[in-house]
C-alpha cells in the first residue's frame, strides 16, 4: 500500500472539495482524510493502490464544479494504518 499527501490551493474551500475529494477516494478504493488548512488551502492524504493515488491525483488538479484550482504539491508518505476516509 502507497501512501501520498497533497496540498491543493486555489479556491478550494467552500466549493465542497473535501466531500467531494471523498467520494472520489472511496470510489478509487483509497483511505485517508481531507481537511481545510487554515491558510486556505486543502490537504488530503491517501493510501492505497498507486494507480488509484495517480488518478485522484488527476483529479485533484479538477476538484468539483465550483473549485479553482492553482496548485496541486504531491509528496510520498510513508506508509500509514488508515482505514475509511474522512473529513474534517
């Protein structure tokens, strides 16, 4: 199992980027958690299938309907025990 991090910024909050980060995960098959930063910006970290952190990786770079998105940083994380994936 791989695990990774990624920092979006943009307009990211507000926009329903973590529940819909959320969705995408559980239908990649991926756990982890996606949580506002207090500067404005959104991380998520993920584990699971690599393919599956590339295409939410993908994805992230979208986001929903109403978010705009500037930056995605992605970084590898050492492999974590998370089971389900949450917001907060």
């Amino acid at each position: 199992m791989a695990c990774r991090r990624f920092v979006i910024s943009g307009r990211v909050q507000g926009v329903w980027f973590r529940a819909s980060t959320r969705q995408q995960a559980l239908r990649l098959g991926l756990d982890g958690h996606a949580v506002n930063l207090p500067d404005g910006r959104v991380e998520v970290v993920a584990c699971g299938d690599p393919t599956a952190l590339d295409e939410l990786g993908r994805w992230l770079w979208l986001g929903p309907e109403l978010a705009v998105v500037a930056d995605v940083h992605s970084e590898p994380l050492a492999d974590q025990l998370i089971v389900g994936f949450r917001t907060g």
